[in-house]
C-alpha cells in the first residue's frame, strides 16, 4: 500500500507541459500610397514618387500637409499618361 502511495504522489506531482503559443499572423503588407494621396508610414510612397511636405493656402497658420508627388518643371518629361501642373496652394509643380 505504501507502494502505491508513493507512486500515486509522483505521478500527481509531475508538471504538466506548457503549450507553446502559436504566433500571431502577420498583417499583410499595405501597398505604399500612389501620386497625389497621403504619404503613409515614415513618408511611404509607391516609386516613382515621393513625400512631399507643404502648407495649404492658410500657410502658417495651417497644417502641414504630405502626399506622395513626382516634382517637375514644364520642361521635365512626367511618367506617361500623367502632365506636370502647377499645384499653386499645394505641393507646386507635379505630375499629375
């Protein structure tokens, strides 16, 4: 009887394994803004374009804004399909 006392207490006192956790899935990427929208985290752009920083018609007084842009001047060749205007409370000269 004491035999199985003592068996009886080792297999109660042995630990239970810890069930490893499973890793979160990761997020799928976000494709990086395109010409003309919002530059996203760290100032992300979809190349060619890239972050550009500029206050509205409020100028100081207002926000600073931020989007994704390809700078030019009328003489610059913008990518096809797209013209550089001249965006005067904006971002400046771009194609768009």
């Amino acid at each position: 009887m004491r035999y199985l006392l003592v068996s009886l207490a080792i297999a109660c006192a042995s630990p239970k394994p810890t069930p490893t956790p499973t890793p979160a899935p990761s997020a799928p990427a976000l494709p990086a803004p395109g010409i003309g929208e919002k530059c996203g985290a760290d100032d992300a752009c979809a190349a060619p374009a890239t972050c550009a920083s500029y206050l509205g018609f409020a100028g100081k007084a207002g926000p600073t804004f931020k989007t994704c842009e390809i700078k030019c001047a009328p003489e610059t060749a913008c990518p096809e399909g797209r013209t550089c205007k001249t965006i005067a409370d904006g971002p400046g000269s771009v194609c768009r």
